[in-house]
C-alpha cells in the first residue's frame, strides 16, 4: 500500500486529523511527491539537504511563511509515521525548523492622533482629568497597562519629572514624564483624585469612579472612548501608545538603547540603568525627541 497513503488514513482515524487538515496535508504530499519524482528520488532515500531544497522552492514559488511551515508539518507528521512503522531508519524532518512569519508590528499613531486621543477626554470632570493624566503618562512613558495601574502615588515625582515604574519580574526602572504629564497628573491629583476616592484611599494613582483602583477593563473603555472623540477609526490599545512613544523617539532620532530602558525590555535594575545610562543622558535625550516633553527643570513645577 502506498506509506502516504497509510500515513493520512492513520492522521484521519488514530489521530482525529479534521477532514481539512487530512485535505491540506494530501495536497502538500502530493506537491513533495512531484518534487522527488522529478529527481528519482524515494521517500526512504531523501536527506535533510533534499526536504530544505524542497522548502526553498516552495518560498521561491511566492509561498508565504504560514503555508511553507504547513507543508514541513506534513512532511513532519509522515517521516514520524514512517519511522515508527518502521520502514525508514531516520526521520530527515527531525532538526529542520519551520520559517517564523514575519512579527507583524502593533499600529501606531501619529503625533497628531496621539495628541489629539490624550487631549479628547472632557477636563471640566473629575473622570475626564483622570482620563487625560493616564493617556499622557501613557503616551510619555510607554509603560505598559498593568504597569500604570499599579502605580502608587509616592512612584511619580513630579518635581523631578520621573516616574518609578515596577515591571515585570518586580525590576523597577526610572522614565522620564515631560512637562505635559507631569502637568496632568498634577492637575489629577490636585482636582480631582480626592473628589473620587471619597472614603477609603486604596493608594493606587489611578482610580474609578467609586474610588477603587483602575481595571483594565476600565483602562481599555476609556482608551476607545478618547479614540472615537478624537476621530481615530482603527483600533487603539494600552500597547498602540507604548508603541507610538517608542516609535516617535526613534523615528525623531533617539537612541536605541535609551528606548529599551524606558520600555523596560532589557534585564537591567534599576542600578544598572545609573550604571550604563545616566539620568541625565535620559533627560536630555527625552526633552530632544519626545513630541510632547518639554521637561521641566529640576526643581520646577508646571
């Protein structure tokens, strides 16, 4: 009996393969069977040289990543089948990896969409003040949702400008605010913090109208809420302005390096960030390139 065929009859039967998969990988085996015919070669006879060459020409023939590693899982799943029947010695699929398909980047806004989202919640309301201090420490700092829901009120530092975000792994870091956060989180808390919490103070920066800490759920409403307002169709996230601040910096020249710290994607504490890179430098940097972050000077206040 034909090996490609007992292996499909065993994918559908012993291994519950759904009637579209068992379709797909007959096609795809029948594709690698024209492939070895065209150089006399036998299924028991093919090396890892031969099933790469095959690949190749998949991806030369406009195939895109999803589909060519598709074709190496059939390919995978009929050496397997033919090495447990016993009827090859060796699996030539077994130290091939698939192709990754592109990382495909979150959107990202332009400086004038951001602007116009951190700038659309109501400011004659308590809600809407918060509203507009969270999108500008969002977009000023490229924290992370959960990052800036944890916030407690003694982590922003409004005189200096910075804020002590604790990320992942409890690794603190040191991000630069610029004078327009730090001029909302100072109206917040000056106008409008107090008129929410009311009874109890959970210490969170952020709070909800009963004055409890900030839920992503409440997050990401209030994000689409600011994005239909100021007239942004395509989806916003927490992660869109994370990406829009480190895409603004390095687009208007920022360094790299000086990105990833603030983002908080490299393993570094926060002893290391004043040991490879100054506060100073970060300053500098962040006052050249952020759209929005004329940062005030020590001491100073907006």
């Amino acid at each position: 009996m034909d090996p490609v065929a007992e292996y499909l009859g065993a994918l559908r039967s012993e291994q519950g393969g759904s009637p579209n998969t068992v379709s797909a990988y007959r096609r795809d085996l029948a594709g690698f069977a024209r492939f070895l015919a065209h150089r006399r070669l036998e299924l028991a006879r093919v090396s890892p040289e031969h099933v790469a060459r095959y690949l190749l020409t998949l991806r030369q023939g406009g195939l895109g990543p999803r589909s060519v590693a598709r074709h190496l899982s059939a390919l995978r799943g009929l050496y397997r089948f033919l090495v447990r029947e016993d009827l090859i010695a060796a699996d030539p699929t077994e130290r091939l990896e698939a192709p990754r398909p592109p990382r495909r980047l979150p959107r990202t806004l332009s400086p004038t969409e951001a602007a116009a989202l951190v700038e659309s919640p109501p400011a004659d309301d308590p809600v809407g003040v918060r509203d507009r201090a969270l999108l500008e420490l969002l977009y000023a700092t490229g924290m992370r949702a959960s990052e800036s829901l944890a916030l407690k009120i003694e982590d922003v530092n409004l005189t200096a400008g910075y804020v002590v975000c604790t990320g992942k792994g409890d690794r603190q870091r040191l991000i630069p605010m610029g004078a327009q956060a730090v001029g909302r989180v100072r109206q917040y808390l000056q106008t409008a913090r107090a008129r929410l919490v009311r009874g109890a103070d959970a210490g969170t920066l952020f709070v909800n109208r009963a004055g409890r800490p900030l839920s992503r759920q409440g997050l990401w409403g209030m994000i689409k809420k600011a994005a239909r307002r100021a007239g942004v169709r395509a989806a916003v996230s927490p992660h869109t302005l994370r990406h829009s601040f480190a895409s603004h910096l390095l687009e208007r020249g920022a360094d790299l390096r000086s990105i990833q710290v603030m983002l908080g994607h490299a393993d570094i504490s926060t002893t290391q960030i004043y040991t490879h890179l100054p506060p100073a430098a970060v300053r500098d940097m962040y006052r050249r390139f952020h759209p929005r972050a004329r940062l005030p000077g020590k001491g100073s206040a907006e």
